[in-house]
C-alpha cells in the first residue's frame, strides 16, 4: 500500500516513534491515520500465527492495530491505534511481536499453521500437565506488556448524570433525534465516541436542510450546548446496567478520562453500523482494509491509503468509496460479487461475479487473482456489508431478528426506555435514518431532508463458503480461521456460543465486531441452517475495553477505605508517635524513635508502674435511649443489663443468632431510659446497625431510640496506680473515692465548660478512667492531662503496649481471640446461658447439640516450653489420632511480656478450659514447638491491680 | 446499579441499601420449645425464590428497613413498604 497525503501537509508536524523508527504526523491524526501516511503497512503481529498485520478499520472495530503506546512517561498498553489521537512525542511499539512487527521472529509459527488449529493446544499439552507447558505457549501468544512500574493516579472521576433521552451517537439519525428532543422541551445529554460530531456525515457528502452534512451536525451541536444539553464527544457508552443505567467512558483533552453513569427516561441508541470484511484465502494480509475505513482515512486526515486500489464487494455502498478514493486520484477496480453490479454512468471499472481467489504479498498486498486473472494492486479494500451496532440493545435483554433484506441482525422490538435508530436499527439510507431519529427525539413535525435522494446501498450477501482450500480468516484478532469453525462444527461445538468459546471467535479484545457475522453465517453453512436459526452470541458490556482507572475511579490508593483519624493525630505526631490502622482507625502504635518492641516494653512498664495516657477514642459509644432502651440492650446482650444501678456499667457480649461472640464490650446504665453501649472501635457501625435492625424488627420504635454519638467524643484513658490521681488533677466535679466511683461505675461532669464524661473501665486490668469530652476539648483535655501526668511519671501509651497490656490480663479482642465459631461458654462465662430468663439475641443457638459438645475450642493461655520468645500467631496446636496429625487450635494472640518476663500468649484449645496445665505440642510453618496450656489471665488474677 | 425505592427517601442507588432478610419469617421463641430443626431452619433456610420475591432491605443512609417487592430474575421493582406500624 503506498498510502499518501493529500494534499502535502505543511506546517510543524508531531513526531513520533513507531518501534524505533522516527516518524511525522499531523494534528488531527490518530496514531492509525500517521502510521498510514508514513507508509507502514504491517502494525503488528497476530494472537496464535505471528502473521503480519495491517490497519482493517478506523475506529472501536479495528481487529489489528493494537499498539503499546508511551507519552509523557507513561505506558498504556494495547491502545487500538485507531482510536488514539497522535501526540507529540509518543513512542509506539507494535504488540505480539519481536523485536518488531516488520520483523518478528515468531513468524515461523505461520508455518506451522496446520497443526495447530482451533483446541490445538489443550489437546497435545494435556498430557502430563497443562500447566508444565502453559507459561511458554502465553509468551509466544499475548498481546501488549504491562508497565510494572506505572502507578497511575487515582484521579479519574465518576459523574453521575440524569436526562430525560439520552442520545448514544452524534450521526444523522443521533443528531436529528437529540434535536427534536430538545424542541420537545426534553433535557438532552448527546455522547459519540469520534472527535467530532457527525458520524457518517463526515465520510459521505450530504445537503440537509440547505447546508452541508457536517455544518447541519455542528449547528446542531451548538445549538444543543447554547440550549444548556450536555454534548460529549470522544465518549464511548460502552455498556447498559440494571434499571437502565448506561455506563460512558469520556476522554478528555489533557485531564484525566471520566466515567460517566447516567440515566435517562429513554436511550436512543443511534451507534451506526459497522463494514465487516469478505472471507477470501489470505484475507488478513496487509493492505487489505475496510472500505469504510479508507473512505475515512480520505475525508478525516487527507490520507490515500493506495494508488492502485482493488475493492471487493457485495452491495452498493461500495461503489461510493470507490468514486471517492478516484476522485482523490487512485486508480480504482471494483470486484463485486454480485452477478449484476449496478448499473451507472461513472467510469469505473468494474467485475461482475468477481471473488477473490488468491492474494499476493506476504508484508503487503501486491495482487489478487479474481476468476483466474492476477490483478496487480497495492491496496485491497473488503465491503461485506454492515453489520448495525446493536450492542446497548441486547445489553438491555433487546432481542434481535435477522433481516435477508440487509443481510444483518436489527433489534426485534425495543426495550422499554430504549429506542433504537438509523443504521444500527438497519436503516442505512440517510432520509430514513432522519426521520427515524427524529420520531426517536419526539419530533411530530417534518423531519429533517437531504436534498438529494439515498445512496444505494442494495446488497446480496457473500457469506464464507466452507471446504475451500486455502486459509480463510474468520476473527483477524484472535486468528480463527473458517477451517477452525468447520472442526468445531465436526466436533459438534454447534452452538454459536459454544464456537466462541471453541475457537475464541470473537473472545479478543475487540469482541468480534468485525467477525461475529461472518462466523456464524459460517456455523450456519456448515450445519445446514439459516443465519436466523443459528443465532448470535450474547452481547455482554463493555463495548470498548475500558481502562480499571476509569472503572475504579478514585476509589483507589488512600480513597479505596479511607482511615478514620484522629481529633488529635496531629498532638501525637509532635510526640513522636508511629501510626498504625486498628479496625479502620488510625491511631499511636508506640511513641518515640527507638526499636519499637523497646518503646512497646516501655510504655508498658512505665504505665504498669504509674499511669498511662491513652486515645480511646474510637471505642463505641451508642446512645440508647427510651422508655423500652433498657429491654432492647437487653435482648442484644448476653448479660442482663437493665438489672444494673443507674451510674454501673457491666461488661457483656453481644451474640449473632447462631450464638457467636459478634462483640465484646461494656454497656453503662446512665438512667432507667438510657443506656451507653461501648463496643470495639472496629465494631461501632455493626453494633449499631444489629442494635437498629432489632430495633425496628422487634420493639415499638417510638419508644426506643438508637444513636451512634463516637463521632462527638474524645476519649482519653488514664490507666495505672496513679490514675485516680492524674483524673483528681483534672477537677471533673466527681468524688473519686473508691465507694463514690468504684471500678464499673459512670459519671457525668464538667471540663472546661462543657459537659463530660467519666468512666471506670479497664483493659489494662490497672485502675483506669475513661474521660471523654466533646470532640472540640479533646486538644485541652490532653493537654490538662499531660500537664497532671507530668509530676506523677506518665507515659503515652499507644495501641500496641494496650494490646500487650489486655493479653497479660486474658482480656479478649473479639474476632481475634474467638472466631466465627466461639460462644460465650467457650470462654468459661455460663451463668446467662444456664440462669437467663427470657429471650436474647443468640439463645436457642447456645443449646444446640454442637454448642453443647464436650471437645470446643476453648479460649486459654499458652506457655512456651522451649524457648522464652513469644509463640508465633497462627501456630497450630496438634494431636494424633489414629496415626493421623490433626490441629486441635490454634494461637490468637502472642506477645512478649518484660512485665512478667516472659512471652505470653492467647488460644483457642479443643477442651482448653479443662486441660490446664497439660502440655501440647505446636506446629508452626514446619517448625515444632511445645506449651504448656494455663488460664488466659496470666496477670494479676486475684484483680488486685484494679484498685491498686 | 439498580434503583431502590426507599419509602421514605424515595429512588436510591442500590449501593445505600443493604440486604436484610426474606420477608415473613417468624423468630421460633421461646428458645426452650423451639426444636433444633425449627431453629436450624430459621437460621439457615432461605427460600432464595426464582422471579417474584418479598425481602427486608435497609436504607443505610436513612437507617429504615422496609419490605421491598421485586423480582430475582428481572431486577423489576414491583413494590416498597414502611413497616411502620399504621402505615400500609
């Protein structure tokens, strides 16, 4: 193909690279467009042979022209060159092919052909193992190579959008659609996936109501956008989801591409329809391209794509591109299949009955053999007709219904909100495309006319006839040839879906746009059935392939899960502390610079001896409020609640109904009608939403009220011997002696102002308060307490030394230390089950044969034998039975402990609770241990401390 | 992404409600007479029916449950109740 200019471009060009050669484009190209005018003929390599291919088409169908494409340092792999606008500096390779498409040395495979046809592989690897074979046969076939290095930003954002008809293609059908809607008064959004509006107006020469085909497109694109409608272009509505809503992929000039979801009262779906080739031997050389797309190389970028041009065809269409591609100055011959080609004035030549015997040029197309006779040419063009882009239709559950007029698939009846129009509803004349498009929009007056009567476009199919020597292709993409259909109708893969997945037919990245027809109708000689009979494969989104960041938007990276901080992560940072996530919350794992296990043990010990200051903020506080608050915490509750004091607080479960520990935390009883349920910080949005569920579901929900108040609160915990004396400080208004607020007792009373609270809990198993306030106090109240704690010794304490400090005490994370199966009774707390009146959350489950069984896992303490280092997480508790190894549980928690000195650990133990003190063995990634199984609490048992 | 029709809200996206149960489906109480293939099959039976179906749903973003009427096979919504009391 000597592909050229016209005219001569002037002016700077835009360079580029194509698999190292230096090459000049022009502004308005697209890489496919470049690649032409600089005379390239193979772009690439194909999928299974290595065959050398050339640009087939110019937009979303093209089968060949995958490239890998650099700009600005950023690789994209696969980019179909012809929808990529060329840009200064881009570097281009060619993909499947090494070291480049021109040159590859992969290209013997072609050779081996016939043994390898369609299931090749899976039938000779599968001996003794696939998988021995797989990764060499992948590296020979794949497409493009992923940058392992680029990390895009996550910065494409998702815009959600509403109208009442929502125009997919900016054609004449899409446009006089969008028009009329707008006249009707109608909120219009228009979306095309070319760079400017007017679809086939821009390759066909057209007078609508007085202007030029392309002056009548963006007047109404104008007057769309004055109007205040939404106009998209280079935006691909790639697919259609439930209830309606259509997916678009925008590319946008120097931002990041967007996604837009949107949902309209109707869709017209105006997409145009798309040239598929003819099946002739060597019909995948390069230089043989789609009518269509030369016509478009022509009108869009000034590119003639050969001077000695042979078009085979079977309709009428064709004979415009080829009056076309003449006028620009190539010499033209047209192959048509049909025994009577259509009669007209021009003086082009033109073979009746003219199929396509053979075809010369391996890298480029030289000649063709038409009946016989060598043909000399440097450019191959195929019309096999058109196939209309129904895609959003059947996405939509539309059906189809094949029509011998056209030769193609046009949707059967439209789906409610979705109206399909123009070409891709069959209508290829432009008056007819007008005015269904128009009707489309609501239009009840004339509609929009071309001054001169439709092109022709009659046409009589050519469909693939089987049991021809020679390799026709069928899927250009993914290398299927009519022989691989032709076994797999042997083999009985008669169904087109199970051709598909046979022979990948139409499984490669550009879904069969250009192949599915032709497949089928080849399914359908082979087996004796019509087109209709044998049917389509189903149209599943997207249309184009979209990029993950465009699906992912910018819930990637920091957005994926956000961490909750904080109030006062700033404070903490100018101590020194190192953040970690616990349960969602980012919060002090230890303070200051040394070995972290050094800071931990510090911490620790120093809270141990006087009094540490902790953020705890992000445990629970759930307000639940009412005349029935009390039955609700109740029902939720392993414990009864309700019996308590008014200022008491109690510490509980709560259960799923199959009776497993969900959470674990305190509840305190501020008055007979409200109640404060203190959950783990990971559990708060759970807890309140069983709470709520329950809520609803069971109590009289005027009487009962539940809300999640965390957010409001800072919470600082002074936990040690001189807590109480650090809170006395503090000046909160509240007795502190131990009759006046023992261990489990609230308060409320006032810091800085404002009301506050106060609470005697403890995770530590040391004296501790909880002190919270209002989040905006939260900087004075640590400021009041750092300023008390300076004299006493203490020490900020961060979330790791309160881990450690809660496992010497036994004191269970739940979800940690108890799993989807562990009941309370598993961690030695039976009185509810065995005394409770009364229904709650969980029950029944209690008492089932299973909850009941003698061998549970139970929660305990281990103590490491052999060694004095901490016993890995994880590690396994085994015994043998009958010769057979099996785990018996397995390690929760381990840490070492400089308090006790000596490493500590929590488990779950089959029969734990009744086995202590026995010894058992633990395995560990290959690695063999012992310990000695003793009660969780290896700490203060006697809970003197908590008075301490 | 389909639309859920929240009595109180309104049309919502899908991803602001979330699944609570199938609708009728009675607690066995009290637990002492409850026989464990009752329990088991409130616990664990779903009916999970092809095409029409009556389920609780919550709007997480208002926090009410309500019956939602739909079908499994079409994603059609057919219906969306308050469970409030006095109201239909």
């Amino acid at each position: 193909m000597t592909a050229r200019r016209i005219p001569t471009p002037t002016g700077p060009g835009l360079h580029f690279t194509f698999d190292g050669r230096a090459m000049t484009g022009i502004a308005g190209d697209t890489i496919a467009s470049a690649l032409l005018a600089n005379g390239v003929r193979v772009v690439g390599r194909s999928f299974k042979y290595h065959r050398p291919r050339g640009i087939f088409g110019y937009g979303a169908e093209e089968p060949n022209a995958l490239v890998d494409v650099t700009v600005n340092g950023r690789t994209t792999p696969n980019l179909r060159a012809t929808t990529e606008p060329l840009q200064d500096g881009m570097d281009v390779r060619s993909v499947n092919a090494s070291p480049t498409a021109a040159h590859d040395r992969n290209g013997f495979l072609d050779g081996f052909s016939r043994f390898i046809p369609a299931g090749f592989y899976y039938k000779t690897f599968i001996w003794p193992d696939w998988h021995l074979f797989e990764p060499r046969i992948r590296a020979m076939a794949g497409l493009g190579r992923l940058d392992l290095d680029n990390r895009p930003a996550a910065d494409c954002p998702q815009i959600a959008a509403r109208c009442d008809v929502l125009v997919v293609g900016a054609g004449p059908a899409g446009l006089a659609a969008a028009r009329a809607a707008s006249a009707a008064g109608q909120s219009v959004m228009l979306v095309d996936d070319q760079t400017e509006p007017g679809g086939s107006l821009r390759l066909h020469d057209a007078t609508i109501d007085g202007m030029s085909g392309t002056e009548w497109a963006s007047g109404i694109v104008a007057d769309l956008r004055r109007a205040g409608h939404t106009v998209l272009t280079r935006t691909t509505a790639f697919g259609v989801y439930d209830h309606g809503l259509v997916s678009a992929w925008q590319r946008r000039e120097g931002k990041p591409d967007a996604l837009w979801q949107i949902r309209a009262k109707t869709v017209v779906v105006a997409a145009g329809a798309i040239e598929r080739p003819l099946v002739f031997p060597d019909n995948d050389r390069p230089g043989i391209m789609s009518a269509e797309a030369a016509l478009a190389y022509l009108k869009l970028h000034g590119v003639l794509v050969g001077s000695r041009i042979v078009l085979a065809t079977n309709n009428d269409r064709a004979y415009f591109v080829a009056q076309a591609l003449r006028s620009a100055g190539a010499e033209v011959t047209v192959a048509d299949t049909r025994a009577a080609p259509p009669a007209s004035a021009d003086a082009i030549t033109r073979l009746a009955g003219a199929t396509i015997d053979a075809v010369h040029g391996r890298d480029g197309v030289e000649a063709v053999n038409i009946g016989g006779q060598r043909l000399e040419c440097d450019c191959l063009l195929v019309s096999g007709g058109y196939t209309p882009t129904v895609h959003l239709h059947c996405q939509a559950g539309g059906k189809l219904r094949y029509d011998d007029q056209i030769a193609a698939f046009i949707p059967a009846a439209f789906r409610p909100g979705m109206v399909v129009v123009g070409a891709a509803n069959g209508v290829f004349g432009l008056s007819g495309a007008l005015a269904e498009g128009h009707a489309a929009g609501g239009g009840k007056d004339a509609p929009p006319s071309p001054a001169s009567p439709d092109e022709a476009h009659a046409i009589e199919p050519a469909w693939p006839v089987p049991g021809k020597p020679g390799r026709q292709w069928i899927d250009f993409q993914n290398d299927v040839t009519l022989k691989d259909v032709e076994l797999a109708a042997r083999e009985n893969f008669r169904s087109v879906e199970h051709l598909k997945r046979y022979t990948t037919l139409g499984m490669a990245t550009d879904q069969g746009k250009t192949s599915n027809m032709n497949g089928l109708a080849a399914m359908a000689a082979v087996t004796g059935r019509t087109i209709a009979e044998t049917g389509t494969t189903t149209y599943r989104p997207p249309f184009v392939p979209v990029p993950l960041t465009v699906v992912a938007g910018r819930r990637r990276g920091e957005l994926f899960n956000p961490v909750r901080r904080l109030t006062l992560e700033n404070e903490y940072r100018k101590t020194g502390a190192v953040f970690r996530e616990y349960g969602g919350w980012l919060r002090p794992a230890w303070f200051g610079t040394g070995k972290a296990e050094d800071e931990i043990a510090r911490e620790a010990l120093r809270s141990r001896e006087t009094v540490g200051i902790l953020d705890a903020s992000p445990l629970g506080k759930i307000e639940v409020i009412g005349p029935d608050a009390g039955a609700l915490v109740d029902y939720n509750s392993y414990h009864t609640i309700s019996t308590l004091k008014p200022g008491r607080i109690r510490y509980g479960f709560m259960l799923t109904e199959s009776g497993v520990i969900y959470d674990d935390g305190v509840v305190s009883k501020v008055s007979d009608e409200h109640y404060i349920v203190s959950c783990s910080s990971g559990h708060v949005a759970g807890v309140t939403a069983r709470l709520e569920e329950w809520r609803q579901d069971r109590f009289d929900p005027a009487r009962v009220f539940v809300h999640n108040s965390t957010p409001h609160w800072a919470t600082l915990t002074a936990t040690g011997p001189r807590s109480r004396d650090l809170v006395a400080a503090l000046g909160l208004g509240v007795d502190l002696a131990d009759d006046a607020l023992p261990h489990m007792a609230f308060a409320e009373c006032r810091f800085d102002g404002t009301t506050a609270r106060l609470a005697r809990v403890s995770f530590t198993g040391d004296r501790s308060y909880e002190v919270s306030v209002p989040q905006s106090k939260a900087a004075a109240l640590l400021a009041a307490m750092t300023e008390a704690g300076r004299p006493l010794g203490a020490v900020a304490l961060g979330s790791e030394a309160l881990l450690l400090m809660r496992a010497e005490k036994g004191f269970i994370i739940a979800g940690k230390d108890t799993d989807g199966t562990t009941m309370p009774h598993d961690l030695g707390i039976t009185a509810p089950r065995d005394r409770r009146k009364g229904e709650f959350v969980g029950k029944r489950s209690l008492f089932t044969d299973n909850a009941l069984r003698d061998d549970r896992q139970q929660g305990v303490g281990l103590v490491a034998v052999d060694e004095n280092v901490p016993l890995p997480v994880g590690a396994h508790g085994v015994a043998t039975r009958d010769g057979v190894r099996r785990s018996i549980g397995f390690v929760t928690s381990s840490y070492m402990s400089q308090t006790l000195g000596r490493p500590i650990a929590l488990a779950l133990i089959e029969r734990g609770l009744s086995r202590i003190g026995e010894q058992i063995e633990l395995v560990h990634l290959g690695r063999t241990m012992r310990a000695t199984i003793a009660p969780a609490c290896a700490f203060d048992p006697e809970g003197a401390r908590i008075n301490g | 992404m389909q639309l859920f029709p929240c009595p109180f809200c309104g049309l919502r996206a899908e991803t602001e409600f979330h699944f609570g149960a199938e609708a009728g489906k009675t607690r066995p109480e009290p637990a002492a007479d409850v026989s464990a293939a009752d329990w088991a099959r409130y616990l664990h039976a779903k009916k999970n029916p092809k095409g029409p179906s009556r389920e609780i749903w919550v709007h997480e973003t208002c926090g009410e449950f309500f019956l939602l009427e739909r079908d499994t096979v079409t994603h059609e919504v057919t219906g969306s109740q308050s469970l409030r009391k006095g109201e239909p």
